[in-house]
C-alpha cells in the first residue's frame, strides 16, 4: 500500500490494482471509467449525501428491472449515451440509411408475415397505414431476401411487450422479407406518440430536471442481410408530435415520412433503405 496522501495518489493507486488484469480491453475499460469517475467526483466536489443517493438512484433502478422492462436501457437512453454508442460503431458511409436506438421493447420471436400482410391483430381505432419502399446496396440494386424485423405501439402508445394481458402475442410485430426486385410493403397503423416509462428512477430524475418524457410515433426496423451491416432504425411520422425534443435523442430527418393516399385512397409513406456493406 502506498501512502495515499491525496486525491492523485489514490487514483494512482487504484489504477494500479488493473495492471495485471489477463483481459487487455477489459483494463483499457476499467482504467478509463475509473479515471472519469474519479475526475467526476473531485468536479463537482460531491458530498456524502449526493454519493449516497447516487447508490441510492442505481439500487432502485435495478429493482425496477423485469423481463419486460429494461430501467438500465431506459437511463442511458434519456442520457444519450445509447445514441452515442450507436454513432460510434454503425458509421454508415455517405448515402446509406441512417440508424438510431433499439429502444428497450424490441422483443424476439415475432412472427413471419407476407409483404403486404398486416401487423396489426387488434381491433384500433387510429388509421390503418401502408409503408413500402426498396432495399439496395449503395449502388442502387436490389436486395432479395432481406429480413426486416419490425415493431411498433398501437394508437394509445403501448407496445404489447407492455400490455402482455391488454394485446395479442404478436400484436404490431411481424417479420417481413424483400420480394426479388428489393421491395418490401407492411401495412400496420399509424403509430402513436407515448411516454417513456416514467414512474420509476429514470422518471423521477427526468422530472428532477425539468425534462419531456414523450417519443414520438415511429416504426421501429431491425434490418439484416449477409454481407451488409445490421440497420437498427426508426421511421417517423412527420405529423407526430415531439420530432425534435424525442426523450432519447433518436430522430433522424432523413428517417421522416409523410403519410399521404396513395391511387387506392390508402394512408401510404415511401421509405427506401440503403444498405452498408459490412
């Protein structure tokens, strides 16, 4: 033990500890969280009671968390930081669809459906939308055979991972494919605005600071293809309320879309991925 004298000393120290670590990137990890976390608490020269209900804050999120709600998710969510991490290892090349959040109600296991096929298998009273569009690589040709994983809240704002009692098992779910000439069609409804979860933790310290809590309506798309990045993305209604103040910072412009009549008199949004490749 050294003579731990003061605040440098102690971090000197404690670095220390992580020299022999047998993981290289798991010590590049722990030294740099160790380093900030450190350098936080000396900048805002934190007291007893604060690192207290810090403990205090992480103890009742975890408490929080069940197979269907994910509170740890939902923090760094509100924090940015699942965005920032998503900026970080996607870097799509120029032209290519941009990605954003996964959001802590995807679940596995939806069903396969046919393109043109509803995802909807509850009676709601909001419109009944078509999104269809093209799936290419940046060269413009198409992609047969492309899985998009899809999800989606109902009208009232609540995903059935949510309302496991209140929806059908698939309810807003579904799993589509690309036809040979890269087209895909869904046709669901038009997706409501809804809060965040907010009764819990992550709640209370959004409302500590003076903070939103709604997203806006999106249709969330898992997009995978061998050869080609995985596309974790949102496409969203441009007259859904709360575009530009999303609680987890998770709209694009470029992921926007009108909802207009197409030649049958359908509510219809065009939206064409552009795939990365790996």
């Amino acid at each position: 033990m050294s003579d731990l004298t003061g605040p440098d000393e102690l971090l000197t120290e404690v670095l220390a500890r992580y020299d022999d670590a047998p993981n290289e990137r798991l010590k590049i990890v722990m030294q740099a969280a160790i380093r900030h976390l450190h350098e936080f608490v000396r900048e805002v020269d934190l007291t007893r009671d604060e690192w207290m209900a810090g403990i205090q804050f992480l103890t009742a999120t975890g408490q929080i968390c069940s197979d269907t709600r994910q509170e740890y998710i939902l923090m760094s969510d509100t924090l940015g930081v699942s965005t920032l991490v998503e900026m970080l290892n996607y870097s799509p090349t120029e032209g290519t669809t941009e990605n954003t959040v996964l959001g802590p109600f995807y679940a596995a296991g939806s069903p396969e459906r046919a393109n043109g096929e509803s995802m909807l298998d509850d009676e709601d009273p909001g419109d009944e939308v078509v999104v269809r569009g093209r799936i290419t690589d940046p060269d413009g040709n198409p992609l047969a055979g492309v899985v998009l994983d899809c999800w989606q809240s109902n009208t009232d704002g609540w995903y059935q991972v949510q309302q496991v009692d209140g929806q059908s098992d698939f309810n807003l779910r579904g799993i589509y494919r690309t036809d040979d000439d890269g087209r895909y069609e869904i046709r669901t409804v038009r997706p409501g605005k809804y809060p965040i979860p907010h009764d819990g933790p992550v709640g209370s310290l959004l409302k500590a600071n003076n903070r939103g809590w709604m997203r806006p309506g999106h249709l969330h798309t898992w997009v995978k293809h061998p050869g080609y990045k995985e596309l974790i993305t949102h496409i969203f209604d441009r007259k859904s309320d709360h575009l530009y103040d999303d609680a987890v910072f998770g709209v694009r412009e470029s992921l926007i879309v009108d909802f207009t009549p197409d030649e049958s008199g359908e509510l219809a949004a065009t939206f064409d991925f552009v795939l990365d490749p790996a």
